[in-house]
C-alpha cells in the first residue's frame, strides 16, 4: 500500500486502507477474534439522523474509536454497534415544519397516525451520510446491524425498565407546578430546562392590592410575570420581618402603601410612615382581587381566597417582602396553596393562552416566541387604566427556553409521572455515592458540575403529552381508577381482551397442482384433490378429532379455491360437522400473477430472496405482505364477532404462514425466520393451532407499540370496566438513558451476556450530557440494579468557531470538516483533536492552520521518514525488535520508543487522551530529525552490511511500533 509510493496524499492513502479493510474484514474479525482477556464493554450514545454530522459527532466518534482500538490491541473484544435516537420532540418539530403544522390540535386534526409515520420516515433521513462520513474518519463500528430507540424490542425493554421502577416504588403519578413548553404543550425535565437558560429582557411590577375595607390603602407586591396575575389568590408575607403602612404623595393624591421596611427604597417621592408592624400581623388580612373572573364562581376553598399568608420562601433581596401568589404558576404557591386550602385558579392553558374566561386578554399568548413581552404590556397597561399600577422597571434575568423550538417555558400546574429520583439519591448505592464510583475525565466534573447536580437531583418528570415516542404503558380504569403498569408484549397479549375462541389452521391436502409442481392462483382455472390428497385430509383430521377430546369444531371457515372446499368438506364429514361452511375469499391462495399455471420454480426465481416478496408481488399478483393484511384482518373481524367458538380454518401454505406472522407481529425478516430454511411452514393437511391474542398492530399487522396503534388496546379491570392507556409518551431522554437495555432487548434476551458485562467500561459525550445521557444512565441503572451504569467517562468540551463564535452555517465561520479530511487526511484531524483541550471538557477554538500544524510534524514527517526506509532500507521479512549488539543511537532510539509507548499506555488507561496522544509529535520530530538525520550515512553509503542491516532492522521496528 505504501512501499514503493513516489507521492503521499493522505486522502488516497486512507480511501485504500479503508477498501482494505473493507475486503478483509478486518474490524469484523477482530470482534470475532479470540480475546484471551475477556470483552471491553463501551456505550454508544445514540445520535439522530435527522441532520448531518458535524464536529461535535466527530470528536465523540474519534474518541469512540480510540479507546476501543486500544483495548482491542490489548487483547481484548470490543463489540461495537451503532444505535440511533429516533423519538422525541427534536423529530416531531421538523415533521411538523414539513408538514405545516403549529399546534397539537392540528397534529391531532390530521391524525396521530399520519403523524408518526411521517416521523418514522423521517428519522433516518441523512443515515446515509452518516454511514459515509463515520467509516471515512476511520471509526470501526457496526452500523447494517443498528439498533434504534422506535424498535418494537428496544420499546419493550424501555417499558420493562419503567415497570421495575414502579414495582420498587420508584414511580408515582403527580400534580405539580413544572415548566410546560405551551408550543409543544407537554411538560418538561428539570434537566431539559436547564439545557436552555437565556438572558431575556423582561418587566418586572410593583402592584397595588386593594385592602378590604381600607380606603386608598394598598398592599404593594413585585411579580416578573404580569401575566399570572388575573391567577392570584393570595399574597405571601414573611411573618418575622418588619412592614410598615406608609402614606405617600402620588399624582392622584395621597394612598397608604404596606409593604417591607427593608423595601422602602422601591417608593419614589416624599412618604410618612404610619404603622410598623411584623408580617406576622399582616397575616389573614383581606384584600379586594384585582381580577374578579374567578372570585364569585363556583369554586373550591373559595372562603380561604385573596388573603395574606405567611411564607418562609418571601425574602427582601428584592421586590417588596409582599409576594403575589398564583398556584398554578410556581412550586412555592403551590405548596403555600396546598398546606393553606387556597383556591385553585390556572387562567392559562398549556398551550399558553388566556382561558374565555379572562375577558379582558381573551385569547393572548402569555409569553409569546416572538415578541416575549407583548402580553405583559397589555396587562400593565389595564394596571395602570385601573390604578393597580405602581411603577415598573426593566429587568434583565436568564429564562428557560424549549430545547427544541425556542418557545419560552412556563410554570404551570399539571399532571405527570416520576421517577421518585429523590428516594434513592441520598441512600446506600444511590446516586450520590454511585457517582463517586465512576472515574471522571477531567476529575473536577465528578465533584462540580456532575456531583452539584446529583446532589440536588431532583423527581424526574418522565411522561410526555406527545405523539412520537415509547408510550407510558399505564392502563386505568375509567370507572374506578385502577391501574395496571406494563412490562412486556406478553403481558399486552395476558391482558387484552379475550374472546375464549380457539383456533386451528388445516392447509389443504394435495392438489393437483402440488403434485405437478404447477401454480395456481386464479379460482377460476381450478386444481383439485388428489386421492393421496384426500387420505391426507382424512387422516389428519381423524388425529385432529382424537386430540379434541369430545370438543366440537363449532365453524369452519375456508378459502373459495376447490382444493380448500373440497378439504373442508372432508373434514366437515369426519368431524360431524353439519352447519354450513363459511366461505372466505380473504383465505385464499396468493395470486401470483403472470407465474399461474406456470412451474413454481418461475415463481421462486422472480424474487431475489423470501424477504422480498412482502416488499413485492409478482407481476399482477400480491406481495406477502398484502396476503398477511387480509388473513390477519380476517382473524381480527371473527375474534370480534364470535366468543368460546373452537374454529377452524382451511386455507393454503403461504396464507396460513402470513397469518401466523399476522398475529403475532412479525416483519418481513421474523416471518421468514419462522419457516426454518426451505421447508413449507405447514405441510398438505397439516393442522396447526394458532395461538391468537390482539396486539398493537400498524397496518400491515406488524406489532408497533406506538401511538396510536398502542391507544386501541384496552384492557379489564377487576370489576369488568374498559381500562383505557394513559395517552402518554416517555421522555425521549428516559428511552436514550434506557439505552444499555434496550441494544441487547433485555431482559428478554441476552440476559446472562448482558448481566455479566454490566456495567459498562467506558462511555464519552460532550459537557452538556452532564445533566442529560450521563445523568439518565446513572438514574435509571441506580433505580434498577443499585449501581452506575458506566465505569469510566471522558467529557468533551464545545468546538468553537477560530473567531470563539459558535459554528455557523449561515456565518459559514468555519471548515466543512470532510474538506479538511480531504485536504489532511482523518488522520490529521483525529490527532489535532485527540491532542487538545477539547477532550478534557474545555473549549476549542477549531483552528485549520492547528490541524495543518499537525500533518506537517506528524504525519508528512512520519511519511518522510518511512519513504526514506523504503528507498535506502533492506526490506525486513519478519519485523522484529533488534537484540545483542546494537549502537548507541539504535539504543537510543529504541529507548524513545519504550517511553513512549509506557507514557501513551498509561495515559490510555486513566483515559487521558490529551496526554497520550501529544508525545507521539516529540518522538516523530526525535525520529525524523535526530535518528534518521544521524543514521543517513549508514543507510546511503554504509560502510559496514552488518550496521546497513542493524540501523534498517531498528527503523522498521520503530516505524511499525509507531
């Protein structure tokens, strides 16, 4: 590949290694290898591929293969697959920019179906570019066998996961006040909040509360969030700080004001104070509600409403010691809400507007995307129209954004499952200590960012109001509120609705176009019984009544072609059967098309493969798939129809196959699996039993535990109601910190195999996973087996723009990064980035002219040195370290070459690639400039064969070590 090359281009060099690699096998053989000191167990952070890769990816996958190229070296096997994130809400905003749509509702209005499989064709959009750029930066990774978060097995371990939590006590279903993205309408994490801090302008109010019964007095109280108002019910004091009533000059004259000593300074112009008294004072008093919509209504602990309380949360850092209280809009006013009986207002919807019932901002976005501030103009001005207003100011503050579409977030009331993270975060084996388990790079993450926000964690809000995604697999009863938490398909099928029918499929005996090894397809060209295929039939079916047990066949239904009329009709006689046959046109053979009355083995030969003819049918006829979709549909409609019947149904051997794939879910690939090589899947007069339970079914009658084939399922509660599904999606960060489950489907297989090699050795992401993947992994594995889920982490920084600004497309502020991986080579690139501080969480500021730096010491030298080997050297059979006599210089050199294999093997194993990765520019640059300089006589014009073949011996060692 090298020897004899006059020019190196890096980028021709890699393409041939990669072909290379490519024809032999060569990652593939090394997981297969033996691996004397056992597997190395890594976790792959699943990417989406709805957008292209950027240098974000590139680095996680550069260290992704580093460290375990360096453990298979080691001796060990390093299983590598690829997974994607196909769920969630970054996938359903770009449907629905695709699609034009902008609320629920119209996700709704078109159909939940519709919707997903939108989805679903969208997430592996750019898989292809994926799958070129990944293997062209020199990863090893298995990317044709992938797993991804929306498949049926991935989907019911991620169910299992929830299930165990719940049977611990982990999950509760709770009201609480979150933050609601009102876009989106759904909940959100606390750690998906704080993906999105941004520095708004805002204003902030001081408002006048009427006094009940006091005239021109005024209870003063500061809200950032004018928009709660019309939702106040109280107000909040601090019982042991000093208020005071003060009287001051205003335009309109004079108005009495109560608000915090420490406060005053917030009052402008001349005022005398009246009364000093403790919050505790203040405490019952009533005032008159500024907004009356809710005041008079039917509404509970009405009589506790629009009063002062006492609050410890009330500080005088600022505002005014007098805090608005709005329960459905902050965690403190709920609780202030909860221990005092308040009433409860929520004048919002999630979507974001005022409810009708607030008259005077009917239909207002309180926090609208484009212009923040809009609302609370609108309500500062009805303040000031109705002498509620007593100043304003600007306010500068970081607020939560959507992660997703940028929608500022409200706090708002509502429902939602959780993960009681709280209960085993302070425990023995709970989050805290299992943090101290995992080996951080860099170390400060442990203890900083990472361990600050596991020691503060929080109940995980993990269902989502949503479409797109695993579902919540809660049931609840309709009548009495009972509810049934799911962790399998089996326990869909032990669960659903059950008609007590018994079904047995019976092929027909042989037929005349069996035994000639002919199709037929078209009822109209007819095939009948062979009088072999008539015993057949009796025989079997004499067996089959035996196996009864004085049990009857109550209906036989069959397909229309002769051979099935003539079969059921034998076995009608044996069994006793004198009701009327049903006949069933959706039972009969495939239509084969162009091949009837031709040799089967046309029809075989037509379809490259058994998994393609579900994609296609021959010519005029059917696909596999159609055939499953009507035998299926058939069994569905009769299990409806008929209750406790023993049935039995006369068909053909690929229709009866697609019906048993039918029912049970199976794709393509699963159904063919069931025929176990070339052999019928039921051979002429078989009968088979066929187990039949409902399942979620999309279409073409593959299980699909998604919405809303999932919402159609019902169950029974234990006094006969119909439990419906909690209409719930998960969290798509619940099903990517589910991952290490899902890949492997476990617990329903690779049980033993995954429970030996967990915990995983290693995993690496960017910083911003400290409170995202890092954070779900360690929760979920915390919850389910007491322990983290990964042993060791290298947390990488953000790559910058050279100008410190963040990479832009628009701005185009940066190098396309293939560009540079043509220009340098990957390898180029994978040193610069390997080398810097990026792979220790900080900052780079991505440099072309750093990874040009690079090529040129590194790579070009390295080249230079092996093209100078390859023009004066002798050409080693057997690469070998040299032993007994060598020179000083040869010494020397292989001295350098031990220390710096024993620098780089330490740094690799503490996972401090920085450190291993920087020596190799100093050895290369001692190789080049040092021993090769110093050794050109020996190589050029030697004196002696002898030092000729020792100073060659040395540099082939060397640069093969290297």
């Amino acid at each position: 590949m090298l020897k004899g090359r006059k020019k190196f281009t890096p980028s021709e060099v890699e393409l041939e290694v990669l072909e290379f690699w490519k024809q032999d096998k060569t990652f593939e053989r090394s997981v297969k290898k033996h691996a004397p000191k056992g597997d190395y167990v890594f976790y792959d952070g699943p990417p989406f591929a709805t957008g292209l890769p950027h240098y974000g990816h590139i680095l996680a996958s550069v260290i992704k293969d580093a460290v375990p190229r360096y453990q298979t070296m080691n001796g060990k096997r390093v299983t590598r697959r690829w997974g994607w994130d196909c769920h969630g809400l970054p996938v359903e905003n770009l449907i629905e920019k695709e699609l034009g749509l902008q609320t629920k509702k119209d996700i709704e209005n078109i159909g939940i179906e519709t919707f997903n499989e939108a989805a679903r064709g969208s997430v592996m959009a750019f898989a292809h570019d994926w799958k070129n750029v990944i293997p062209r930066i020199g990863r090893w990774v298995e990317m044709e066998q992938d797993y991804k978060t929306m498949d049926t097995s991935f989907t019911e371990s991620v169910m299992w996961v929830f299930k165990t939590l719940y049977d611990k006590g982990l999950v509760y279903e709770g009201f609480k006040s979150m933050h609601v993205c009102p876009r989106c309408e759904t909940s959100l994490s606390n750690f998906e909040v704080a993906l999105n801090y941004k520095d708004i302008d805002d204003i902030s109010t001081y408002v006048k509360f009427a006094v009940a019964g006091e005239k021109n007095t005024y209870f003063i109280a500061w809200t950032t969030t004018p928009w709660t108002l019309p939702g106040n019910v109280a107000l909040a004091v601090n019982a042991k700080v000093e208020y005071v009533k003060i009287a001051a000059k205003t335009e309109a004259g004079i108005e009495n004001y109560i608000l915090a000593k420490d406060r005053l300074e917030l009052i402008e112009g001349e005022y005398t104070i009246l009364e000093t008294v403790k919050g505790k004072d203040l405490v019952g008093r009533a005032y008159v509600p500024m907004f009356d919509y809710y005041q008079k209504g039917e509404i509970e602990n009405r009589e506790n409403g629009w009063k002062v309380y006492s609050g410890d949360f009330v500080t005088m850092e600022d505002g005014s010691g007098i805090v608005h209280i709005a329960p459905a809009f902050g965690s403190d006013d709920m609780e202030l809400a909860r221990v005092n009986k308040l009433p409860f207002v929520q004048h919002v919807g999630m979507d974001g507007h005022f409810k009708a019932e607030v008259v005077d901002f009917p239909g207002l976005a309180v926090k609208p995307r484009d212009d923040h501030k809009a609302t609370d103009i609108e309500v500062i001005k009805w303040l000031a129209h109705h002498n509620n207003l007593l100043k304003k100011q600007k306010l500068v503050h970081s607020y939560p954004h959507c992660w997703r579409c940028e929608t500022p977030l409200l706090n708002y009331a509502t429902s939602s499952w959780f993960v009681e993270v709280t209960k085993i975060r302070d425990t023995k084996n709970g989050l805290v200590e299992n943090n101290k388990k995992i080996n951080w790079v860099p170390e400060h993450i442990k203890t900083g960012r990472f361990g600050n926000w596991v020691a503060d964690a929080r109940d995980w809000a993990v269902s989502r109001t949503r479409f797109w995604g695993a579902p919540l697999p809660v049931w609840r009863c309709q009548e009495c509120g009972e509810l049934k938490v799911i962790g399998s398909v089996a326990e869909i099928k032990k669960n659903g609705p059950k008609s007590g029918n018994t079904y047995f499929t019976l092929r027909h005996g042989q037929s005349e176009n069996n035994a000639a090894n002919i199709v037929n397809s078209n009822p109209k060209t007819p095939s009948h019984l062979t009088e072999k295929g008539k015993k057949q039939v009796d025989a079997s079916v004499k067996a089959f009544a035996k196996q009864l047990k004085g049990k009857k066949i109550d209906i036989i239904f069959a397909s229309d072609f002769m051979r099935a009329q003539e079969t059921a009709a034998i076995a009608a006689k044996v069994l006793g059967y004198d009701a009327k046959i049903v006949t069933d046109k959706r039972l009969r053979e495939i239509n084969c098309g162009i091949f009837n009355e031709r040799p089967l083995a046309d029809y075989h030969a037509y379809f490259a493969s058994m998994e393609e003819k579900f994609d296609k049918g021959a010519p005029k006829g059917e696909s596999l798939t159609e055939v499953k979709k009507r035998m299926a549909e058939f069994v569905y409609e009769i299990d409806k129809k008929y209750a406790g019947k023993n049935i039995l149904i006369v068909s053909h051997e690929y229709p009866i196959w697609a019906l048993f794939a039918g029912v049970q879910g199976y794709n393509a690939e699963q159904a063919v699996a069931m025929r176990k090589g070339d052999r019928d899947f039921i051979v002429n007069a078989e009968i088979k039993k066929l187990d039949f339970s409902i399942i979620p079914h999309n279409k073409n009658y593959e299980l699909d535990l998604h919405r809303p084939y999932i919402d159609r399922v019902d169950f029974t509660c234990s006094k006969g109601h119909t439990m419906k599904r909690v209409p719930d999606v998960f969290d798509c960060w619940f099903e990517s910190g589910s991952m290490p489950y899902g890949q492997a489907h476990y617990p329903f297989e690779n049980k033993k195999k995954f429970e030996k090699q967990f915990p995983a050795e290693f995993i690496a992401e960017g910083v911003d996973q400290t409170r995202g993947w890092f954070y779900n992994l360690l929760a979920l594995s915390t919850g389910l087996f007491g322990k983290p889920a990964f042993k060791n982490v290298v947390v990488t920084g953000m790559i910058l723009a050279e100008d410190g600004q963040k990479m832009s497309k628009k701005l185009k502020n940066y190098p396309d990064p293939m560009e540079m991986v043509q220009k340098y080579g990957a390898d180029a690139l994978r040193l610069y980035l390997l080398s810097s501080p990026v792979v220790r969480a900080e900052t780079l500021q991505f440099s072309e002219k750093g990874v040009d730096e690079l090529y040129k010491k590194v790579i070009a030298r390295l080249w230079n040195v092996y093209s100078f080997y390859d023009m004066y050297g002798k050409e080693q059979k057997v690469i070998a370290r040299p032993k007994g006599k060598i020179t000083a210089l040869d010494a020397w050199m292989l001295g350098r070459l031990d220390e710096l294999i024993a620098e780089v093997t330490a740094s690799m194993n503490s996972y401090e690639l920085d450190r291993a990765v920087r020596p190799i520019g100093q050895f290369v640059d001692d190789l080049s400039t040092w021993y090769v300089r110093r050794s050109r006589r020996r190589f050029q014009k030697p004196d002696d064969k002898k030092d000729w073949e020792l100073a060659s011996k040395t540099l082939a060692y060397v640069l093969f070590e290297t």
